[in-house]
C-alpha cells in the first residue's frame, strides 16, 4: 500500500509540476516578446529531459521556435509569439501520461513527443481525446498510426517496415544466419523482436536463441554469457538506448565475434563515447534517409552549434521539423483551434531539413526511409539505404 501511495504522490507532484509551467509559460513569453498585446502561443515538447538525444530535441525545438518569432508571425490577423512549455516525462510511461492529461489541459496548440515509442503510444489516447495535434518526431512503433487517431503524426517510417529491410539485408546479403534475440520485455521492445524473428525465418535463418532482460537492468552478463556460448552470426537488441550503451559496452568481456544489431536512437557521439574501446562489429537500423546527405543539414547544424555549443543529434533534427511543421499548419489554418490545426496537418506538404513531410490518412510518413549504420573510424557511417523514393 506504501509503494501504490509514493508511485500515486509522485505522479501527482509532477502533474502539478506541469500544470505550473503551464501557468506561468505565459507572463515568461510576455515579457520576451516586443508588444504586450502579442498573443503568446504554447507549443508543448515531452521527453526524457535527463538523456542526450532528449535534451538535443528540446534545444532544437527552441531554436526552431525562435527562428520563427523573427519573422513576426500572424495568425487570424493577430501577431502572435511562440513559446516552448517543456516537460520531462522521464521515460516513464505513467509519467508520459500525467504529463499529458497536463499539456491538454494547457493552451498548447499541439505537442511534440514523446521521446520513445512506449511513452508515445501511452499518451496518444490522451491527446486523441482531447483533439489536439500530436507530432511524433523519431518514435517508429507501427502501432502510432493503426489506432485511427485523426490528430496523430509520425515523421519517421515505422519499425515493422525497418526491420524488414534490416533483416534482408543482414541475412539474405551478408549471410549472418544464426540470430540471438534479445529483447527488454516491454510491449514495444517484444514486438520488435517478434517482428525481426519472423523475417529472420523468412530470409532462412536460424533464431539459436530468444530471450528477454528486465527494462531497467545494466547486468547483461547471463545474456552475454549463454550467446557466448552459442557463438551466434547476429545479435539483435531492442530496448531502450540507455541499456544498448551498456549492452554494447559490455561486449568486450566475452569472446564473440557476432555482430550487434541495435534499434534505439544510437546515432550520436554520446554513444560513440560509450563504446570507444568495442571492437565488435555494431550497426544500428534507423527510420531516417542519411541526415548529412540532406542539404539543408549543413546550415541547421552551423545554426545549432552556435547556439548552444554542440552537434545536433538526429533526434535533434527531427524534433525541428516537427516544431517548424506544426507552426505552418497553425499558419495554413490561419487558426488556433486544435481542429484547425489538425485538419492543415492532413493537408500539408511541407519541405523540411528531413525530407519532403506528408502524411496518409492515418497520419503516417508518405514515403519515408531507413538506413543501416555502421561505427568506422569511430564514427557512425551509412552502409545501406532503403526505401525514401
């Protein structure tokens, strides 16, 4: 009863966290903007606020949103002044869904979130409900968009699409027929693996090995010990990008020379930092063509790293667009009802730093494409690009 009344206390400290920023985001954006009578406009942003790649997003989205009070925005014939209200949903499923009951009951005009598929899904019901625009910026669970959610989007492909394209490639080209999986146990981090073992059979591979770790445990050693012993071609691993650090840091401890394939958001130099002293081969499929092939990619990163001293991750990058996008819907609609904005979403065709930005009727990217990287030279290199035509 102790631990059900200290979970229940904590989530309603942080809901009443949010509701808080949520109250005083507005006289903040007041005083930054030039006329008092300028209509302060929320844009909301949830992520794990404690990790890299969440904290490049939110920076990122600041800088988008800045780019556009230069320019003076209008809508419905008011000037207007966006503003970030920011939340820290710690990866924590609960905690996405408190932040989100608190981000509706704001005057957000849509959200951009959350940092993982797990913690999306979790709040996607919650802004469906309430009619608000919901931005998906990196998360790829296949599940966001079959829902039927009308306010839903997702600016990335999906990972039952990404796996397959990495299971072909992988087992059918370079022949790595022996499979260990390994997955968290959570929903999303199973049906990755259930998708990856059924193309794994399908390309004729052999799986010598499935199993599951806790989603919060850095031990990786009865894992590693029993794909030691079965010497496997591939290790697949999908679960939290935290723990594909420590899995991956571990490595060295045990004689395989299997390659490790990872799903998270491992593509940044934090990682790279983490596994400096990994001789094994790590490659990782992401739902994203090659960011530094993209030609504006150069200027958003010149932009982001005078502003705050550091390269933008892809999760970065992404979470850019997404601000960028959601303002020229509010534009298009020349409204700042959630419906409105909504409706524009549906219909626009927006050129961003990513790519050309679509959507279907379900919300899902039009187009999208995937790349397998690999770590060279230390540093993350495209090997195969699929899809994206």
């Amino acid at each position: 009863m102790l631990r059900m009344s200290s979970v229940w206390l904590s989530c309603r400290n942080i809901f009443t966290l949010a509701l808080s920023a949520a109250v005083f985001a507005a006289p903040l954006s007041t005083v930054q903007a030039a006329d008092a009578s300028v209509n302060i406009v929320l844009i909301g942003f949830a992520a794990p606020l404690g990790e890299f790649n969440a904290r490049s997003g939110r920076n990122a989205a600041l800088l988008a949103i800045e780019e556009a009070n230069k320019n003076s925005p209008r809508i419905g014939g008011q000037p207007v002044f966006f503003h970030l209200l920011e939340q820290d949903d710690k990866s924590d499923v609960a905690v996405a869904q408190y932040i989100a009951r608190a981000l509706v009951g704001s005057k957000v005009i849509g959200v951009i979130g959350h940092g993982n598929s797990a913690t999306t899904l979790a709040a996607a019901p919650i802004y469906n409900e309430a009619g608000l625009a919901h931005i998906s910026p990196t998360s790829w669970g296949r599940e966001l968009t079959q829902k039927s959610y009308k306010n839903v989007f997702q600016l990335v492909g999906n990972n039952d699409i990404g796996l397959g394209f990495a299971a072909d490639y992988l087992i059918r080209e370079q022949k790595l027929k022996r499979v260990f999986i390994l997955d968290d146990g959570g929903y999303l981090g199973t049906t990755m693996a259930d998708y990856f073992a059924g193309y794994v059979k399908a390309g004729n591979g052999e799986i010598v090995q499935r199993t599951s770790i806790n989603s919060k445990t850095s031990d990786f050693n009865p894992p590693l010990q029993k794909a030691e012993q079965l010497q496997p071609d591939l290790i697949f691993f999908s679960g939290r990008t935290v723990q594909s650090g420590v899995l991956a840091s571990n490595l060295p401890r045990f004689h395989l020379s299997a390659t490790l394939l990872l799903t998270g958001n491992v593509i940044n130099d934090d990682f790279l930092r983490n596994v400096a002293k990994v001789d094994t081969p790590i490659v990782a499929i992401v739902p994203s063509a090659p960011l530094q092939k993209r030609p504006a990619m150069m200027s958003l990163q010149k932009k982001y790293i005078e502003r705050f001293d550091a390269d933008i991750t892809p999760f970065g990058t992404y979470t850019y667009d997404s601000v960028h996008l959601l303002i020229a819907a509010a534009k298009k609609a020349n409204s700042l009802e959630r419906s409105k904005i909504i409706d524009a979403l549906h219909e626009i065709r927006y050129g961003g730093v990513t790519g050309n930005i679509a959507f279907d009727a379900n919300g899902a990217l039009l187009k999208p494409g995937y790349t397998l990287y690999g770590i060279e030279q230390k540093k993350w290199t495209p090997l195969k690009t699929f899809g994206g035509k």
